[in-house]
C-alpha cells in the first residue's frame, strides 16, 4: 500500500513484503513491511516487528561483505526503511545451496537429479552437505511463481550474458562463504539463500536483503551431525517452518488451496522465531522500534535532503 509520498517521488512498486519507492529516477527507498510471503502468496495477516528484524539484519550483512562485490545501500533511516542506489536488476535470483534441504530436498525426493542443470549425486540424505556449495538459480517473477533455471538457459535467454554470469557465479559463492563464517562464529550453519543484483554506471552490484529468514535458511550446528545421522529434522531458523505448516494444513500456493487460519498465538511465534533469528545471528539483543508514518516520513525526507 501507498503509504508515502516523498519530494521528486518518481515510481511506487509494492512488492510480496516490501514497498519501494523510487526518488528521482536515482534512489530508492526501501520499506520492509510486516507481511510475509510463502509459495510466492502473500499471507492475510502481519508479523509483528518481522520489518525491522529483515531491514536491520540485511543492512548487517551488507556493511560485512561489502568488500566482495559493492552493494545498493546508501542509508538506514528508520528501522524498517532503507535508502539506496537504484539498479538495472538482472531477472535473475542467484540461488546459493550448501545443503540438500527445501526446494532441492523436494525435488531430490521425487527422484529427480538435475536442478537447474546442476547434476546431484546419489545416495544423499536431506540436509547433508555437498561437496561444494552449488548454485541453483530461478527467474525473478513479477507475478506469480519463480521458475527454476540453468546457467545455458540463463546466456540462451539473454537474461545475463557469459561474462556477467562468471562475476554473478563468483560473487554469489563469496558472498555465501562469508555469510557461512559469520554464521559459524554464531553456532549457526548456514544451508542455503539467494542473492540479487542488479548494474549501476556499468557495475554489476549487489542488491536487496542478504543472509535473512526470508532469503536464508540457518541450522544450529551443534548436534547437527548427531540428528543427521539419526534421520531427526534439524533444528533450523528460517522461514521454512512457516512452509511446513502451511503444507501441513493443506496449502502449498496452488490453485483453488485456501490459507488456514492464522491465530494470534500462531503469528506471536512466528514474530518471536524472527527476534530469535536476529539475535542469534547478529549476536545482540533486539531492540523494538516503532515508528509512526508521519515520524517515518520525516527521517527518509530528512535523509534524502542530504543525498
């Protein structure tokens, strides 16, 4: 929803959970709202502080690998809101996977060995590691679902030629190797995520939120080898348990499915499941923050005054 309106307001898109506004053809200004989104659905009720918890730990992430590739973000105004470069984005999401867990787990478990052109061994369990982190990457949907697609697929359509490939390849399997150090030194694995870029004056540069619950999905490593071995589900911190109850009750995003009810008990511990995961990552306590609208407003038009 159209909240704002700020000077040389130039476009408004708003996305599953995020409202971006662009300034002058020139910037952006990011708000990561409360909604969340499963199976590419956005869901009828709001996750209290999920905003602040998305905007604060992306602007974490960004500032830790800026040395690896550059990145949009300009400014953090406000806890939900964030100010940066806008970008020619690439329609592509730079899926990085250094387990066999979710959507590949799924496909592996129907019997299917190549996801997006990336052949997987037989023989693997769900959340074992490969041998090397691989990238499976999908189209970037404006509507509807994102399509899982190959590297020849990707120089085929145009949608990157080989030279923008090999630095999007390179800097996404950095960027999750150092977003796997920072986990480590939280007692956390980091399974898999995705990565956006986008180019500006030329440059191919990172973009979006990195290494959150809604783009990553963490497991705790201790006793991580322990329930491997014993076939027991991981204990994770990601969006993914909110996709095992949807499928449990039923919806998995296709046609004629209906969201299950959500109560109140239910999104009070999906919002603590995301303070969890910021304060285990991030290493510090969470700090609520709400803003008013107007008081919103007035720190993004004071921050763009001074771009």
């Amino acid at each position: 929803m159209n909240s704002f309106n700020f000077p040389v307001q130039t476009a408004f898109y708003s996305g599953k959970v995020r409202d971006v506004y662009t300034i002058n053809d020139k910037y952006l200004v990011m708000l990561a709202s409360n909604r969340i989104s499963a199976f590419d659905v956005i869901l009828p009720r709001e996750i209290p502080y999920k905003g602040q918890v998305l905007n604060q730990i992306a602007a974490y992430m960004l500032e830790k690998t800026k040395d690896i590739c550059p990145n949009w973000l300009i400014s953090v105004p406000a806890p939900n809101v964030s100010i940066g470069f806008k970008c020619n984005p690439f329609k592509i999401e730079m899926v990085v996977r250094g387990n066999l867990v979710g959507h590949a787990w799924r496909t592996y478990q129907s019997g299917e060995r190549v996801l997006c052109g990336q052949i997987l061994p037989e023989g693997l369990k769900e959340n074992d590691f490969f041998a090397e982190p691989i990238i499976t990457p999908s189209t970037k949907a404006s509507a509807g679902h994102d399509e899982d697609i190959s590297e020849k697929e990707i120089i085929a359509q145009g949608l990157a030629s080989e030279e923008e490939w090999d630095i999007l390849k390179k800097d996404s399997l950095k960027l999750f190797e150092r977003g796997k150090q920072i986990a480590a030194k939280q007692g956390l694995i980091l399974a898999d995520t995705k990565y956006e870029f986008g180019t500006l004056d030329g440059k191919i540069v990172l973009m979006d939120e990195i290494h959150t619950p809604d783009s990553s999905r963490y497991f705790y490593a201790e006793g991580f080898e322990e329930r491997l071995a014993k076939g027991e589900k991981q204990q994770q911190l990601s969006k993914e348990f909110v996709r095992e109850w949807l499928i449990k009750n039923n919806f998995m995003g296709k046609q004629g499915q209906v969201v299950p009810v959500m109560d109140d008990e239910w999104i009070k511990t999906i919002s603590d499941r995301y303070i969890e995961l910021y304060e285990t990552v991030i290493g510090s306590s969470f700090q609520p923050e709400i803003l008013t609208p107007e008081e919103t407003a007035r720190v993004v038009d004071e921050s763009l005054k001074n771009l």
